[in-house]
C-alpha cells in the first residue's frame, strides 16, 4: 500500500536513485540559476547574443543599484507588501472562523456550505477574469491595492476553510465538550481553546498564503496597470523598452522579487513544518 523506504530496495535501485536525484535537482534549479547568471551580465551581452556565455564583464552590483534607483521597484515592494499581508490576515482570520464554525457545530446544511468552499477551489480562475474586472469597473476598485486585498482574501479563504476546518476536526473534541461544562461562553472556547492550538496551522497557512499571493501575477496584470497599485510582479515588465527588452534587469529585479517569500519560509520552517505534519502520526 506505501511505497518502500528506499534503505531496504535492492543496491542497484539505490545507486539509481542516488544518480537521479542530483540530475533532477539541477534541472529543476536550473531556471533559477538562469536567472541569477543573467542577473550578473550586461546589456551589451544580450544585444550581441552572448546569452549562455561568459559574461563581457561583471555587473551585478550595477544591475541590481539600477533596479531600485533606476525604477519604480521600491514602490513596487511597498505594494506587495501592501497587498500580501492584509490578505494573508484577512484570509487566515475568516478560514479560522469559518473553519470553527464547520469543524464544531453540527447543523443542517453544515457539508453543504463545506462543500460549497471547497468548489470555489475548482473553479478554473481564468474564467473570472472578465467578471472579476467588470465588478471591480463597477464598485470603482479597478487599479487600486485594495481591490487586489478583497479578490485574494474572498479567493483563498475557501483553501484555508478546507485546511482549517480539518485540522479542527482532528483536535480532541473532549476539550470543547470540556469547557461548556464549565459554561463557557462558545466565542471564549473560539478564542482561549481553539485558537491556541492552532497556531502551528495558521503558521504554515500564513506561509502558503503569503507565496501565492506575493507570486501571483495573473490577478495583478488583471486588476492593475499603474506603479502606484502594481505588485513587483507585475512591476517587473516595466523593464521592458519599446524596441528590446532588458533581460539583465527584469532578472535581477526577478531575484529582489523573490527573495521575501524565500526569506519567510525559512524564518518561518520549523513551525511550517509542524504544521503539516501534525496529526499524521498517532
């Protein structure tokens, strides 16, 4: 039924693995490392073809000067930052509620409206662009941080309703059944029983909430079009002139782009982590 530990396959699938594994790491790397290795040339390399070759001269710390003096990209991080955590707060807080409130409480129509948070999640989202647009036309939020803010939070929290509601599910139930004997107040037994417990899953929910939001560039092509709303991932094609595009900074502003979600999945791992892992072993 599991697949088996490679420690007790035969030697000739261990050296297989052990020879598979580097090569699958460098390839799926290499992307990055592209990236990073365009990040460090110059123009003059891109214009002449010299795209794999050895850099015509190192100018990292000039590229990436040029990308924070050169254009908008402080502003653009501020917007991302701007977007990412109000949502990140506002998605985890509702998923928190809303996952109580169907991991609890037992009432008719409860797998209906799980069900229902759970289908949102099916929805393929390039079907809601041209609504999604209109609506925020409408509602006078097109082009604007807080536009972005309302979609994401309204778009993720049926992930997080999913991720929270089972994660309750799985705390021992005596403790609830426990504290309204003592007659405690429901939102009390929210607030001082539940919610302490769940600190491992609002971690690594915040976690994945953060990378997806801050990577996203769908929504932020779709919903903005001016610096002073647009997230860096959208910034970034700013770099592109009229006639040519400027590989070496769009990769070095790709590299300062992702250095935030990297930064906070390591600062943030261990409780990552032992958010996902809790309850898989008894």
């Amino acid at each position: 039924m599991f697949p088996t530990p490679i420690a007790k396959t035969s030697r000739t699938w261990q050296l297989t693995y052990q020879t598979l594994l580097p090569v699958a790491m460098v390839l799926w790397l290499l992307p990055l490392l592209a990236v990073m290795w365009f990040s460090i040339k110059p123009g003059a390399d891109f214009t002449t073809g010299n795209y794999w070759g050895r850099p015509s001269s190192f100018e990292g710390f000039a590229n990436y000067f040029l990308v924070f003096t050169g254009s908008d990209m402080p502003r653009y991080l501020w917007n991302s930052v701007m977007i990412t955590v109000p949502t990140v707060a506002g998605a985890v807080a509702l998923s928190c509620m809303t996952g109580f409130a169907l991991g609890v409480y037992r009432f008719k129509g409860n797998l209906l409206i799980f069900f229902m948070f759970v289908a949102g999640n099916f929805v393929p989202f390039q079907i809601l662009m041209v609504p999604v647009r209109d609506l925020t036309l409408d509602m006078g939020l097109y082009d604007t941080r807080i536009g972005l803010v309302l979609f994401h939070i309204a778009f993720q929290t049926g992930f997080c309703t999913l991720f929270m509601r089972n994660f309750i599910r799985a705390l021992p139930r005596e403790l609830i059944e426990a504290a309204r004997v003592e007659g405690v107040s429901e939102w009390r037994i929210f607030w001082y029983v539940v919610l302490p417990l769940m600190r491992p899953a609002i971690a690594a929910l915040a976690v994945l909430i953060f990378t997806f939001i801050w990577n996203d560039y769908f929504w932020a092509v779709v919903l903005t079009q001016s610096p002073e709303s647009q997230p860096v991932t959208a910034g970034i094609t700013s770099f592109n002139a009229q006639y040519r595009a400027m590989y070496h900074l769009m990769s070095a502003g790709s590299i300062v782009a992702a250095i935030p979600p990297v930064a906070m999945f390591f600062a943030m791992q261990k409780h990552f982590i032992a958010g996902l892992t809790l309850g898989a072993v008894k």
